[in-house]
C-alpha cells in the first residue's frame, strides 16, 4: 500500500493498480469533526445565544476547509484554546482572508491550505514558535524522540525558565510546551508507559503538509542553515537563511556515500563557523565515518552550545579523531553534547565544558576506552542534568580506581552507570536524581554498597527518584545473603523499581515476589537468564500488575515440563521472550490471559510439543517468531511445501509469523 497527496504517484508506480481517493467531508460532517475537536473539553457558556453564534460561525469557517481533514482539525486545534465568542469572532475575522474554497486536491489547493497552516502558526504564543520550527529540521516521516527533543530546545533557550512552576523541571516545562502543540494539533506525538516513563509523550512527528509549512516558515524567519552533501557530483548548500543573514543553526547532511574530499574542503576553508550556535549532524543511512576536516577545524565552532554527532564510528583520515578530542575543549560554550553511537574520543577535554547540561555517550557493542586522567573529570561538569555513558565493555587504563561521581547534585538523569568502573559509593550524593539504571557486577560486597547508597535516596524526604533500572550480573546471590537483598530493591517505596534483569541463578520466584505483596510491585520489564527455576514462573509472574515485557534465556531459566498462564494473568504483558527451557513439553494459555500481548517469540525449546491452543484468543497479537525449534514443532504450523499444518489455524489471525529465517543475535536484539 502507498499513500501520497498525488494521485500521478500512485500511477507512476503501478497503472493498473487501485487508487482509492479518499473523499472530503460533508458540511455537516465537517462541522461535527470541528465541534469535536473545538469543544471536546466541554466548554460551558452560560448564554444560549453564545452557543448560537459560536455554531454559525464554525459552520462558516469550516465550509471554507472544503472538507479536508487536516484543515479541520487543524482549525479545532485553535478554537479550541478560545473558550469565548468574542474569541471566535476574532478567529473568524483573522481566518477569513486564509481560508479559500477549494478546488479539489491538487497543489493549488495544497498552496491555499499551507497558507491556511501558516495562519495557526501565527496563532501560537511567541515561546511556542520556535518550540514548533525546530521541528522541521528533522527528516521527513521522522519520528522524533522527546526526550532528545526536550533536551535540545533546553540547550538552544528556547524553554523559559520563567514558566517553570515550584518543583518543576525544565524537562517538564518542555513537555506541557509540547502538549499545547499536541491540544493545538499541530503535531502529532505517541505515548510512553505512563507508570514507567517520567514522561507522558514518547515521540513526535508532522504531518507532511505540516512539516511544508515549518520548513516555509523557518525559511522566512532565518531560522536554521542546510548543508546537504551528497554522492556522485552533488553538493547542496540548502539554507534557509539568506547567505547574507547571521543564521546560527547548522544541520549537516551526509548521505551514505557522500564526498569526504567536497566536505573536507568545506571545512577547511569555511570562515564563518564561530557564528553558530547549534550543529546538528544527520547522516542518511548511517555513513560509518565523518570529513576529517571537521574534526580538526571542531575548534572554530567556538560559540557552540549544541553540538550532536551521533552514529558514526570513526572520522575519515588516520588519527583525526584525536584532533576532534582536543579541539572540543574549546567549545566552552557548550549545553549540550551527544557523541551517541560514536567512537570518537572526548576524555579528557570533558573537564573545560563547564556549562555542559546534557552528555551523551552511550554506545553499544563497542568496547569503549578512557584514559586513566579522565576519572575526575565528570565531577567537574556541575551543571550536568542529563548523563548517558556508555553501555558496553569499557576500559580505563593505567588506573585501577573507578570514575567519581561526587559533586554531580544537580544530575536528573543518570543511564548505564557501571560499578565495574564506575564508583558506587558516590550514588548517595546524586540527591536530585529522577531516572538511573545502573549495573552491577561481579561482586556481592558491590551489589550490597549500591542497596545501601539506594535506601539512602529512597530515604530521602527529598528523593525526586522515579525511574530505576537495575542490571544484576554473576554476583552470587545464591551463596551470599542475596534472597533479602532481592526483596529489598522489588519492594522498596521510594525507589520506583521499574526495570529489572538478573542474569544468574536465583530462588524461586515466589519468595522474591510473594503472594501477599506482588499487587504492589511496579516492575515493567523483566529480564530473568540462566535463573535454573524448578517450579513454574508463570503462576507469580502473570500477577505483576505493571509487567509489559518478559525475557527468560540464556542457560536453563527454567528446567521444568509444564508452564500455564492462567485466563486473568499479565493484564498488560506485551512482549513475551523464552528461549533455551531445556525441558518444557506442555504450554497452556487459558482464554482471557495476556490480552494485550503483542509479540511473542520462542526459541531453543526442543521438547515443545505444540503451540497451545489459547493462542487462539491473543488477538492483540502483531509478531510471532519461532528460533531454532523442531521440526515437527514447526511442521505443525507450515508444511516443508508451504502448506498450513494442523497448528496453523491457531496463529492465522497473526500478521507475521516468522520460523527460522533470523540468527539468535538478531531475534534478541528485536525483543531488548
């Protein structure tokens, strides 16, 4: 299937193919939407004749949308925030020279719709407009993370810090900045997990027509400058600000066989870097290294507070990304730094970006290396909110002490804080902490100094701590005191257990999670490997109220015959993972369990019989994904010549089931 606003598209691709044109409201249909939208949050007005008038004045100011949905709604999203009728009265009058009848769908009337949209944009509050402009720097179609988001219109000023209210963060005054965007239907924006996110929206995208317009407007305002470097013969010098204008956004595109020999001379003759304040470096499917040239001229962006290179392993050239290293140290300016998915060397020069609010260095599956000087510099940085360090194996040389971590007491965010490197006993003075997931390993003595520094937070009349993820790795809990250290972190109040993931033997499950207390666990995600579980996890497992992912692997999580979820258990799983239950033979699922559930994979279970049969009833179910099973067990479901086998009817109603065609490494990613 293949939407576009051009109807020539769709025949391009395909003469003989359908093209369904959706048709346009009628005006009665039209004014029902935009009462829906205008008046949905049940606006009283005392006086019948308001409510008269108001309807007259929507029924003409709606008939001049011709019946477009986005134009309707869009309309709603502005009414919306005038609750009176002089309000709509002066709408009415301001709209009128915008909105134009119609002609049907092709670009002039796209042309008279954008004008339309430019109007709502001149409707937002000053401090709102550059919130919505920033937007269009962002790829088309793409979905936009929020917490990345927020962080970067802190950085750029753009968030007030006179609208922030007692006890708020500037995090939270960003967000009710994007929901007067979302309550204006300008944008559009997916929810998180309300009990295990510290926000309320996930991420964000425009509407295409929506997306032409900001990209019009920030034209018109100067507001950013588009390098777009590309391969073959091509280079785009795409601005949207007058060359002559003293624009201070950058964004940089590279594509993924760009030219590294166009971008180094760009670099390295350009003059007029130190006028920016914001670079942004995008690359179209991830090109694995940068023009050496920026990192050896990083330093004339002397002015930067926001610098973002994410995904890129290495600068083209031998050694240049030492010079990037250095050269960063002059950027004292900086608010915010993201050098996430890179490996690209920051230590030391961290410790002279003084100012720096948010740090990025997050980065999988890549060891990760820090010289031993580095170990105090992130205690310099006390202006740091937000701080993601690196995830995977990393190594600091020539120094056998650990990364400090004192003095960070204005830090919000803290992500893959490691006790094999970093210093537990400093968590305590991390008083404003609002999420942590940190990981611990290898040592009992450290898992017990971690629950020590966490009771003190969760102590603390002033804990902010709402999310904590913890990582527990091979610290012998089953020959140390580990059953009360277990209870102790799943039912402590204050510290807001959300992620858990334990990876090595543990006791049954029912004296971690007993029955009497298992309403009051918030857990979310829960990863259980190598656990050598006897009795059947599911029966405690399926009671945790807030659970929606589940992942058992690795070596015998479980090593018994039987396993039944019962027809009230997981009210909110959604992803299920078990791989390498050596001995399972019988799955019952009994009508009414897991019905939110929406992908499930099995994997490594050579003595399953069959699918059961309440799969049947799991009708939220998107994805099923079988790894390594028997034959027989998957001759049940397809036969070799392709055709349904006896199971197969219990998983038809499933959109994609998959049997064998990933790797172990590759089906995991996808369930973590």
């Amino acid at each position: 299937m293949l939407t576009s606003r051009n109807a020539e598209v769709a025949e391009h691709v395909n003469l003989n193919g359908f093209i369904h044109q959706p048709e346009c409201l009628s005006p009665e249909q039209s004014w029902e939407l935009l009462k829906l939208k205008a008046l949905h949050t049940g606006n009283c007005l005392d006086i019948t004749r308001d409510v008269k008038r108001m309807e007259e004045l929507g029924r003409e100011m709606v008939e001049h949308c011709a019946g477009l949905l986005l134009a309707i709604v869009v309309l709603g999203g502005v009414l919306v925030t005038k609750p009176s009728l002089i309000e709509w009265e002066k709408v009415y009058r301001d709209s009128k020279s915008s909105l134009k009848a119609g002609k049907g769908l092709g670009e002039a009337y796209q042309r008279e719709i954008l004008s339309f949209l430019v109007w709502s944009y001149n409707d937002l509050p000053p401090q709102l407009k550059p919130c919505f402009l920033y937007l269009s720097k962002f790829g088309e179609d793409k979905w936009i993370k929020l917490e990345t988001l927020y962080q970067l219109w802190i950085a750029e000023g753009m968030i007030l810090s006179s609208d922030k209210r007692e006890g708020e963060t500037m995090i939270q005054v960003a967000e009710s900045y994007m929901g007067e965007l979302v309550h204006r239907s300008m944008v559009q924006v997916r929810f998180n997990n309300v009990e295990s996110s510290l926000t309320k929206f996930k991420d964000c995208s425009l509407h295409d027509l929506m997306r032409d317009m900001s990209l019009i407007q920030a034209k018109a305002e100067d507001f950013f400058e588009e390098i777009h470097f590309q391969s073959g013969n091509q280079f785009h010098l795409k601005s949207t600000a007058d060359s002559r204008s003293a624009c201070t956004r950058l964004v940089i595109r590279l594509d993924e066989e760009y030219s590294s020999k166009k971008a180094n001379d760009y670099f390295s003759k350009k003059g007029n870097e130190k006028c920016y304040r914001s670079v942004l470096l995008f690359g179209d499917s991830a090109p694995t290294s940068l023009p050496r040239a920026l990192g050896s001229h990083v330093s004339n962006f002397r002015f930067l507070k926001v610098f973002s290179v994410e995904n890129y392993r290495n600068f083209s050239g031998a050694f240049s990304h030492i010079n990037f290293g250095r050269g960063l140290g002059d950027l004292v300016y900086l608010r915010y730094l993201s050098v996430r998915e890179t490996n690209l060397l920051v230590f030391p020069s961290l410790k002279k970006l003084v100012l720096l609010q948010t740090l990025k260095l997050d980065i999988n599956n890549v060891n990760y290396v820090l010289p031993w000087l580095s170990r105090d510099v992130l205690v310099k940085l006390d202006c740091l909110r937000h701080l993601y360090l690196p995830k995977y194996k990393v190594y600091v040389l020539g120094w056998k002490s650990k990364f400090r971590f004192n003095g960070l007491s204005k830090l919000e965010t803290l992500e893959n804080f490691n006790t094999t490197w970093c210093e537990a006993k400093d968590l305590h003075e991390l008083i404003n902490l609002r999420k942590l997931t940190l990981t611990v390993r290898d040592s009992f003595d450290i898992l017990e100094i971690v629950m020590k520094n966490l009771g003190d937070i969760a102590s603390s009349p002033s804990s902010c701590l709402r999310y904590l993820g913890v990582s527990i790795i091979n610290c012998g809990i089953m020959l140390n005191n580990g059953l009360t250290i277990l209870k102790q972190l799943v039912h402590a109040e204050n510290l807001n257990l959300r992620d858990l993931k334990i990876y090595e033997r543990i006791p049954e499950l029912g004296l971690i999670f007993p029955l009497q207390y298992v309403s009051t666990i918030g857990i979310t995600s829960l990863t259980l490997a190598s656990s050598c579980l006897e009795e059947d996890p599911m029966p405690i497992l399926e009671m945790l109220p807030m659970l929606g992912a589940l992942h058992m692997f690795g070596r015998n999580p479980y090593v018994g015959k039987e396993m039944v979820c019962s027809a009230t258990g997981f009210p909110k799983l959604t992803i299920l993972y078990f791989y390498g239950f050596p001995n399972l033979e019988k799955w019952r699922v009994e009508k009414g369990s897991m019905p939110m559930l929406s992908y499930l994979c099995i994997g490594k279970c050579k003595k399953l019989e069959e699918l059961p049969q309440g799969m049947m009833f799991l009708n939220s179910l998107v994805g099923i994904f079988l790894q390594q099973m028997p034959q027989d067990f998957n001759y049940r479901i397809t036969r070799e010549d392709g055709g349904e086998g006896p199971d197969f009817h219990k998983i038809s109603h499933v959109p994609r089931v998959s049997i064998n065609n990933q790797n172990y490494d590759s089906m995991f990613s996808v369930f973590m």
